[in-house]
C-alpha cells in the first residue's frame, strides 16, 4: 500500500511555503505561467530588468553587449525619437512591458503608438503599464533573432500590430513588416531605396545608412520624411482628433 504521507506536489506557478510564510518564486527563463503571475514574479524578484512573457513562456534574455545591441539601439531610437518630437500627439517607449492578453507580456526594445482619440489601440493604464498593441514595434535582434522572428513574430501579428521593425545585428539586416489582412507582409523599400511607414506617414528611413551606422548621414531621410505633405497632413489629422482647432491662414 502507498504512504499517505507523501508530499504534495507543489506546481511550478505556486509560492513555496517556509516557516510558515509565503515566499514568491523568482522569475526563471523557461518558467510557464500567464501575465499575472509573470507581473507577481517580476515585482517579487529584486534588480530584474529584462523578462517578456511570450505565449506564456519567460524569456529572460542574456547580456546585452555594445555592438550587436546597445549601439544601434541608441541609433534606432534617436530616429525614432526625432520623428516623435516632431510629431505632437504621438507616444513612444523605450523597453516598456506590454500587456498584450493572459499569456503574452513582452518588452519590445522600442514602441511607438497613436493616441486612443485618434485611433490607437494601445493605452497607459492605471498602474501604469502599457496595454494592447502598439503601432510600431522596434527590436534590435542578436542572440533572439529567432525568437523576434518567428514566436514574437505572430503574437505580434495576432494582437493587431500595425508595423514590425527588426535589425537582425548578427546578420546586418533589416525587416519591417506591415499588416495586411491580418498578417504581416514585408514592407518593400521604394525607387529610393527608403522604407517608409504606413502607420507614421514622414517615417522614413535608408537601410543602408543605418546598417552601415553611418551617424553622420542617419537623419537624412528622417528628415525628408518630416518635410513632405504627408506628414504634415498627419499632423493636422493628428490635431483634429486630439481636439485642437487647426490653425487659421493669416
């Protein structure tokens, strides 16, 4: 006959009890749960800055090292930051978590988002995280290429990303997808050779440039993008939606 004293099984998602209080698990890479019991880890595990919860797996990336990560993080998000300057009415983020349903809460590199009056599906929420998709998602993709390819790739996609920008570092390449009927479709660069958004009309950028980290010359597209009647257009759009009176001709 079997013991009936046996310990109890504890499940991975449980608190382990000891001398009588509850202590929270840490976060572990690999660790199955949904989103909240991946923010009740997160707050519970001390000095913890990188964790995506992706169809309801932890990843917990490693080290981010300076050239296949921090430096064309700090290009892409001097380009990105330029655009939102210049563009009143629009947000951005830089590494924020982001509640997307019950098993998925990632931490895009970059983001940038519509307000909800102008038709932005993504909001700060009370206790100040970010939920539903963003606009544009930004990552700089190394050692994850796979996983921002591929798992990340379709979570994005089913919860109504519009635009999906990745530098793939290893491999010195670029791939920006776009929404079309629900699924993402690359985004083909025009007789210029520049890629430019459909979500941000003015977002533009050279490929090469960046690829090439040619700082000098970064802007450049940026630039022309935020002189074009598009988006000049988007920005009156932008106003009319947040409530402001467009200005009068003089």
């Amino acid at each position: 006959m079997e013991s009936t004293n046996a310990a109890p099984v504890v499940p991975a998602s449980s608190s382990l009890v000891t001398s009588g209080a509850a202590r929270v698990l840490p976060l572990e890479n690999g660790d199955v749960m949904d989103r909240f019991e991946f923010e009740r880890r997160w707050d519970a595990t001390p000095n913890l800055k990188r964790a995506e919860l992706i169809d309801g797996v932890v990843f917990m990336p490693p080290a981010l090292r300076y050239s296949a990560h921090g430096n064309p993080h700090l290009l892409l998000s001097t380009w990105l930051g330029n655009y939102l300057i210049n563009t009143p009415g629009i947000e951005a983020g830089d590494a924020p978590s982001v509640r997307l349903d019950v098993k998925n809460e990632p931490q895009p590199d970059l983001c940038l988002f519509l307000p909800v009056a102008a038709g932005g599906k993504a909001r700060v929420t009370t206790d100040d995280y970010l939920e539903g998709p963003p606009d544009l998602i930004v990552e700089v993709a190394a050692s994850s290429a796979s996983i921002d390819l591929h798992g990340k790739k379709l979570v994005y996609e089913k919860s109504g990303v519009r635009e999906y920008l990745i530098w793939r570092t290893l491999d010195n390449s670029l791939d920006w997808f776009v929404a079309s009927d629900g699924k993402f479709v690359p985004l083909a660069p025009d007789a210029d050779g520049l890629l430019k958004s459909r979500a941000f009309p003015g977002l533009w950028l050279d490929p090469q440039v960046i690829l090439s980290r040619d700082k000098t010359r970064l802007l450049d597209a940026l630039k022309r993008g935020l002189a074009s009647a598009e988006h000049a257009a988007f920005v009156e759009q932008l106003k009319r939606a947040m409530g402001e009176a467009p200005p009068q001709p003089t």
